[in-house]
C-alpha cells in the first residue's frame, strides 16, 4: 500500500498547486518505493516486488538524462558561471575576490545584497556590470558582471519592482546574444507558485519572438519534469548533462536524491552544452553552476 502512495503522489496532476510541489520531489519518492520494493522483495513477495522494482527503475531513468555535449574545436566558446549566493551570506568578500581572478565571460550573481554593492568596484575596470548603478539598483537581488558589452539592458516588469525579468543583450565576437536572467518566488504560498508560473510563463512568451541566439539563465524554483518548465524545443543544462542536485537543504547529507535541480540555463538551437560542473558554495544552500556553450554559426 506504501508504494502506491509513493508512486501516487509522484505522478500527481501537474496543473495543481500541491500536486506541482509533490511531484517535484519525485526522484527521492520513487527513491522511497524502490526501497520498499526491495523490502518486499526480502518478503518473497516476488511479483509485486519486481513489478515495483521495474517501475522505479523506468521512472528513474526518464529524471536521469545522458550527456548529449559536443566537441567543436572551431565553435566560439561562451563561458559562464551562476549562482543564489543568499542574502545574508557571510562570505560574499572572499568568494568574489576569487571569482574575480577565474576564467568566465559572464557572472550571474543572485540573491546579492544592496549593502554589499561596494564589493563590485574591483570589477568595474574589467567588466561590464548591471545591478552596480544607482538608478538602475539590484532589480530582483540580480547582478551581471560580464566581460563581453553589455549593448543593451531592460528590466522588464511584471508587477511594479515586485515580479520580473532582467533582459541584456551582449556582444559576443561578432554576434549578439540575449540574455533572460529571472529568480521567480520560491513556490511557498499559492501565491507565491502562480507569480512564478506567471513569470515563467511571461519569459516563454518573449523567446517566442527573439530573433538572437538566446539564453535563460536563474534559480528559476521549478524543476526540469515539472508542467511548467516550458520552453519549448529549447536545451538546458539539465537535459544537455549528467543529472545534477543545485539545491540542498540538508547539508548535512547531499545527494542526488536529497536535494532538486531548481538553478538552470536554457539556451536556443545556435548553442551547443560542452561541459557544465556542479559545486558547493560556501554560504549558500545553491550550488554554482560553471558551463561552457559554444555558439554555432550558420
């Protein structure tokens, strides 16, 4: 009977507030059916065992995506790092004077603090940053430092400076790309999980009509099996790679099955994945994600 709960609420509705939570802890709860297949196993119950085992085993594998990168020693490589550092991280001086000395075209800073914007200044004279001007502030707690140009940038509004997305195009080589870089409400509240829906839903339709090669990069607070992780043919780290845990709420135990893949880049056709690792961050209950996309040109 466990297992059927299990199973059950891994495959709720989607389109249902708690019915899009449940399930998007599936892998640990068919993590749980598995172990109690097992059990029965131990038990003799051997048919309904292995037809548990097998379901476990065939809904695993559809969470767990095969790297698919390329190799293109002609492609012109993009590289980029992100990260939720949280508010209220105490390491932020540290980590960014370490940061400043890596290798990485573009930085993408959430969760970043208003008080610590005096932290950027060693950046200004070898990037181009937004989310450092006084008039434009931290929309979103979002900062960008990028050492390609920023040719154009946009916040765009949802609800006043409450909900939105931040739109930047830069230049790359020759080419133009654009940037969405979005942290939508963690799904707390009803509320909360239909502005994100409405955000996510708000950035789907403005790819619509892109004309550049783009990309859509944040701690979006939706998984990847989730209704509304919608983009239509579009790739993503997730898909593209090994599957990756990037919040751990029990840092006590961190493990594939402990913790959900809600920080993600999502890029159109022009961009190929080439490799893409996943890190702690000391401070942050987010991991860093750190990726190389090369950008093929017709």
């Amino acid at each position: 009977m466990l297992c059927i709960v299990f199973i059950g609420c891994a495959y709720l509705p989607f389109d249902s507030y708690f019915g899009d939570l449940i399930t998007s802890l599936r892998m640990p709860l068919l993590v749980l059916t598995f172990v109690c297949g097992l059990l029965l196993l131990l038990m003799n119950v051997k048919k309904i065992a292995l037809g548990i085992l097998a379901a476990c085993i065939a809904g695993l594998l559809t969470l767990l995506p095969s790297p698919s990168w390329t190799t293109s020693l002609s492609a012109e490589m993009l590289s980029i790092k992100q990260i939720n550092l949280n508010y209220n991280n105490p390491h932020i001086a540290k980590q960014l004077a370490a940061l400043k000395n890596q290798s990485w075209d573009m930085l993408v800073l959430q969760e970043y603090s208003d008080l610590n914007r005096h932290l950027l200044r060693p950046f200004l004279t070898q990037a181009d940053l937004f989310g450092y001007r006084e008039v434009e502030g931290i929309p979103y707690g979002i900062v960008v430092i990028s050492r390609l140009p920023i040719v154009y940038r946009q916040q765009v509004k949802l609800d006043g400076d409450r909900l939105g997305f931040i739109k930047l195009r830069l230049l790359f080589k020759d080419t133009v790309i654009t940037t969405y870089i979005a942290h939508p409400p963690s799904p707390r509240t009803k509320q909360h999980w239909q502005n994100r829906n409405y955000l996510l839903a708000a950035m789907r339709e403005a790819l619509l009509s892109e004309k550049t090669p783009w990309l859509v990069i944040g701690d979006l607070n939706v998984v990847p099996w989730s209704y509304y992780f919608d983009f239509g043919t579009a790739s993503s780290c997730y898909t593209q790679a090994n599957a990756y845990v990037s919040f751990t709420p029990f840092r006590f135990f961190d493990s594939l099955f402990t913790g959900l893949p809600i920080d993600h880049c999502i890029f159109s056709d022009e961009f190929s994945l080439e490799n893409l690792s996943v890190t702690s961050f000391e401070g942050s209950d987010h991991k860093m994600l750190s990726y190389q996309l090369s950008l093929n040109k017709s």
